[in-house]
C-alpha cells in the first residue's frame, strides 16, 4: 500500500452497492438467494456511483445531500468499516469518527470502563486515555457520574461520553456525522468548539449534516451527493446556495396543492418595480382567487431555500369569492445579496389550511454581502445590519 | 458541476475493489492490536460477573456440578474405566478442557452479532472479537483449573510427571477452538439461524466426545483413528487425562490426527473469516 501524507484522503472511483431487497440473514432467505443467483436475477442497488475526489491534509469538507443520498455510506467507506464494491480509497494517517456511539455501550460497566474500552478500539492506548481522562470526562460533563454504571445515566449523558472519547482521540482525519443533531445547545457549541480546535491543529476534517448552517460555519469546501453521485465540489458557500435551490425546487413540485384558495400569481421585487436593495423597501404582489368568502390569516416568510424562513410577516385577511390582490410592502429589508424563497400560507380562523404553506417565488437582492463569521460560529440566517466602530486609545500616555 | 449523465451505468469490472486476505498480514494485524483484544476480553469479563453474588466462583461451581451429575448418572450405570483415579477427579479434567471449548463456541457465536453498533462505526480489526472470546473463555478455564487444584488437595494427589506435555496438546486444542471460533462467529451474522444451533451442537458435542466416560472402552482402535480426524476434542481430553491422571504420554497417532484436522480448519476458518468479514458492515 503506498504511503500517503498523514490527513490526506484519495477516493478513486468509487461505487458501492446494495441489494435493493434487504435480505435478511436467516437460512431460508440464503437459500432463497442461492436459487436466485443460480437463476442470474440479482437486484442490486447501486448506493455511490463513481465518486472521486482528494481531500488535502488540513481541509474541512462538509459532506451534503438528501437523505438516501448515500452520505452515511460515503463515510462509512471513509472510516473503513465498509468496503467499497469497486474503486478504490487511501486514507493517510490515523482516522477518528466523532459519530453516535451510545449503541456499543456496555450497559452493566462504568463510563471509566468504557470509555478505556472506546479509547483502545479507537486505537489509543489505556496510558494514553488514562492521561487524557480529566479532559473527557470534563467534556463530557460527568464528574460526578464516571465511575457509575452506564445503565444509570440518562441518554444525553450516554451520547456526551461516547463523543467526548471521540473527541479527544487526535487523530490525522476527524470524521463527524450528525453530531449536531443530538445533544442540547450547550453541548452542541462544545462539539463545535472542538471541532475548530481540532481543524486549527491541522486535522482533516469531514463533516456530515443536514444543519448548513454549522456546515457552513465550519467547512471551507463542500461535496454534494445526490443519488450516490457527486454533483457539486467546491466553495462551501456555491455548493450550499446550489443545493439549496435544488432543494427548494423539489418542494415547490411537491407541495403547494390541495388549498381551497388558489394561488394565480406572485411577483416580488423592489418599490414601483425596481431591483431590490439591501435596506430599501420589498414589494411583494400576489394574486388570490377564492371560491367562496374566506377570513383568515395570510403569512409571507423568506427563506434561502428550505422552508424555515429568515423572517416571517403576516396579516389579518378576508377574501370575498373571486380574485383579490394583494400587495405586501417590507420596509427596509435587512437581507445581504444573494437568492431568496418567498413562501407563504394562509389559515382559516379554525385552521384550515386555505393556501398550504408553499415556496411561491424566487427573488433577487442586491447589495453588500455579508460579513465573515469566525470559524465554527453559527451563523443560523442571513440577516444583514449596517454597523459602526469606534476605536479610541485610552492607555494613559497624554 | 459535473454531468451526471457521464456516468455510466455500471463500474468497469477492473475497478473491482480487493482485500488483501493473506495469514500472515492477519496474523500481524491481530498482534499490532492486542491491546483491543484485551480490552473486550476484560470487558465481557466485567460484564458478566458484575452483578453476579458468587462472582467468579461460577467458573469452579459450573463444571464442579456437572461432575457431580456426572457420577449419579453416567458412573452409576456404567462402568467407566479411569485406571484407579477416582471419578469426580476424572470428569472434572475432562470437563474443565471441554469448558474452554465449548465457553469459546458460544462466546464466539454471539461475538460479533452483539457488537453491531461497534462494528458499524469503529475501525477495528475484526478478528479481534473471537480472539477475545477465546481469551475470555481461557480466563474462566485458567479459573476452573484452581478448582481442579483444590480437588486434587483434598484427594492427596499431585499430577504425573508426563503433564510436560500438556502445553503440546493445548496447542492442539487451541489450534482447533479457535478454528472454529472464527468461522462460528462470521457464518452466524450471514445466518442467524446458527445462534439456535451451535448450542446444541455444543450440547451434543459434550455426549460425543469422552468427557464422562472412556473412548477406549467404545470403540475399536481403528475406529478410534477415524474419529480422532472427526473429532479433535475426543484425542485432546484423553490425552490430557493420560499425562496427568495416568502417568502416561499422549497417544501420538490419536493427537497427531486430531492436530491436523484442527489445522485444516484453522487454515480455512480464517480464510472464510476473512472473505466474509467485508461484508459485515452492508449487513449488520
């Protein structure tokens, strides 16, 4: 096997696959399977078709896609717990994965117990661990709790000490997977905080999330995945707005049916039909046709894509039957440059969904682009303010 | 962005990925992590005596029992030729070798199948669960065996001079177990059914092999041979209780039978483990 630089990770062509039917290992399945290998009729499923890629030593690369886009595949491949099925990987150094491991506890032992046992299967030693042990059990936050038995913890405290072993390993490639999703907020800022220290150091980092926001605040590069296949590779913040709208294309297919208010048409822009400005006024004119008189509540939201808005304004509505229009002014919208999704609904006063709640329109805004956040801090929407700074010396010398 | 649609359909067939899969790159990765060996071992070790009252004393009281049923049984109806040693002594020997095996098959059979969550997520040699299951099993021998000391003081008897060749044929009886450990524990994650099976087979195993009474009052001594390449545990635990009980050597030819079966299946054991351990991850 060639030596690589430690941190460096080569994927050559990779595809792996499954078998559609999840078979499941019991005898008359195998021999069910047997008759239909001799019969030629395999269903294989292909999970991760052609991926190829090289992630340098240093790098911080967030992994996105849908679900059953094959990005838990990806990085089971990646820690090698998983074989691809044909291609080839080399990944150059020692490889640590920061992912749930609450499920290969050992219930009757003690998180002391434990978390030797996670440190040695993750390739440290007891020496080792022993003398990182304040660090991991601070981390986790079990002072108290180490030397009781793992049965007696709760669940957040089962998953704190299964990634604060993760998270102290030191290894040349960190891979992360839905970290972000467990744990209270506190925790997940510790997550984070040590994932950038981790990055600082000069680890490898791959991070697996469907929060993109904390991708984005964490990674420089992104690699999306849609059907197994590797559709996009580049600047975190290109690939997210790309899969973003793709994401938001998918919703406006399949959502926005089935209201008894119809939607005719959604124009948004700047005042009298100017471009839209960063700070200046949004105009948003939509066109209704109702059945039957309708009262309710009207809701505009603006997201950069999913259905999470940035910001939410609505309004008391009565539609009488026929077609209304409706205009809807934002005064001063506190938006950077970039693509918008203007969503919206409307409820009856008992919560009919008159108009589901549905990505209407796309808009563009003009105007500065937002400032940096620092590595690891996220930012969860885009909400551009205009600031001032004042530095003034006061250290005494007249 | 890339075109998808320069994909093709399906991989070229000289993309097919390959494992290295040779004895010795196993054998060095095995060594290079032994430290995680000992880890599960001392777990599984902790894990199952934790809450137990009598702790390790199980080790002692499991064969010890089975001895004593031993002889109201099998002793009483049958007239079982132990050369003047007495009985309990001669079965407890008998069934503290066998325990290695059997604690081994059945630490075996679950080894990997309850340790899904660790074999998903965690890089680590897979070898290394049935290695620690046999250490496991050989830590509840290695205590059983100080059961067979007391016994041996209580009777005022010291083992023969010929017990220099026990370590010759635990080779034989290591070789063997773990043979069988290895392909019990990867076979049983592609069919579950085997978890229903092998305790029986161990069951049915301890009735065919002379653990409560002597082979050699059974069967003829060519029929001893066959059964010898069969069975490696029939030759193992006779020769255990002629070195130590008797005074006398091992019969080579039973042994010598007995060893080159255990080597097959260890020679294949790892083999079969090998090919079958890259697919764990697709299907647990």
């Amino acid at each position: 096997m060639p030596t690589l630089s430690n941190g460096r990770i080569e994927v050559n062509r990779v595809w792996k696959r499954f078998r559609a039917d999840r078979r499941r290992p019991m005898l008359a399945e195998q021999l069910a399977l047997a008759v239909r290998r001799a019969k030629r009729d395999n269903p294989w499923r292909w999970v991760l078709r052609d991926l190829d890629f090289t992630i340098e030593p240093g790098e911080a690369v967030g992994i996105v896609g849908t679900n059953g886009a094959g990005k838990s595949t990806l990085l089971k491949i990646l820690t090698q717990v998983m074989y691809p099925t044909y291609g080839g990987l080399t990944v150059g150094g020692h490889v640590g994965a920061l992912i749930e491991l609450r499920g290969g506890m050992h219930m009757d032992l003690t998180g002391r117990e434990n978390s030797l046992l996670y440190g040695s299967l993750m390739g440290i030693g007891r020496k080792e661990i022993a003398r990182r042990f304040d660090d991991i059990v601070a981390f986790a936050q079990l002072e108290g709790a180490i030397d009781r038995q793992v049965k007696f913890y709760s669940s957040g405290m089962q998953m704190r000490l299964g990634f604060a072993v993760a998270a102290y390993t030191n290894p040349h490639v960190l891979l992360v997977d839905e970290v972000l999703a467990v744990g209270d907020a506190w925790f997940q800022q510790r997550c984070l905080d040590r994932m950038r220290e981790v990055v600082q150091q000069g680890t490898t980092l791959v991070l697996v999330s469907h929060d993109l926001a904390s991708v984005q605040a964490m990674c420089h590069r992104g690699l999306w995945l849609q059907n197994g296949m590797l559709t996009d590779d580049g600047p975190i913040r290109e690939v997210l707005t790309s899969y973003r709208r793709s994401v938001e294309e998918f919703s406006s297919e399949h959502l926005g049916h089935g209201g008894s208010v119809g939607v005719l048409k959604v124009e948004v822009g700047g005042e009298d039909g100017r471009l839209l400005v960063s700070h200046e006024r949004l105009e948003a004119t939509i066109e209704l046709r109702s059945h039957e008189r309708s009262r309710g509540r009207l809701y505009l939201g603006v997201s950069e894509g999913p259905g999470t808005p940035t910001l939410l304004v609505s309004t008391e509505a009565i539609l009488e039957e026929g077609d209304t229009k409706v205009t809807c002014r934002i005064d001063a919208v506190p938006l950077p440059k970039g693509r918008y999704y203007l969503w919206m609904c409307m409820e009856s006063v008992d919560d009919d969904q008159l108009i589901p709640w549905h990505p209407a329109g796309t808009f563009d805004v003009f105007g500065p682009d937002l400032d940096w956040a620092p590595l690891g801090i996220v930012r969860l929407s885009p909400v551009h303010v205009r600031s001032n700074w004042e530095f003034v010396e006061s250290n005494g010398h007249e | 962005m890339r075109d998808l649609d320069s994909i093709p359909e399906s991989p070229p067939a000289e993309l097919r990925f390959r494992r290295r899969l040779g004895l010795v790159s196993t054998s060095v990765e095995l060594w290079t992590n032994r430290e995680v060996v000992r880890s599960l071992a001392d777990r599984d070790f902790r894990a199952r005596y934790k809450q137990a009252f009598l702790g390790v004393a199980w080790a002692v009281i499991n064969p010890l029992i089975l001895a004593l049923v031993f002889t109201f049984t099998v002793r009483r109806f049958a007239n079982v030729e132990t050369e003047g040693v007495p009985y309990i002594i001669w079965a407890y020997t008998g069934l503290v070798a066998w325990g290695f095996f059997s604690g081994t098959a059945t630490g075996a059979t679950n080894c990997l199948v309850n340790n899904q969550a660790l074999l998903n997520k965690v890089k680590v040699p897979r070898e290394t669960f049935p290695a620690a299951a046999v250490v496991l099993a050989g830590i509840d021998t290695a205590i059983s065996m100080l059961g067979l000391a007391v016994i041996f003081m209580i009777y005022g008897r010291l083992p023969h001079t010929q017990a220099v060749w026990v370590p010759v044929i635990f080779l034989v009886q290591l070789v063997f177990t773990v043979g069988v450990a290895l392909i019990v524990s990867i076979v049983v994650v592609y069919l579950r059914d085997l978890r229903q099976i092998v305790p029986i087979l161990v069951q049915i195993g301890l009735f065919a092999t002379p653990v409560a009474y002597n082979i050699s009052q059974l069967l003829s001594p060519g029929w001893r041979l066959a059964y010898s390449f069969v069975n490696p545990m029939a030759p193992v635990i006779d020769s255990y209780r002629r070195t130590i009980l008797y005074g006398y050597p091992p019969q080579w030819l039973y042994l010598g039978a007995g060893a080159l079966t255990s080597l097959v299946l260890l020679v294949g054991g790892i083999r079969i483990f090998k090919r079958l351990e890259a697919g764990i991850a697709d299907l647990i």
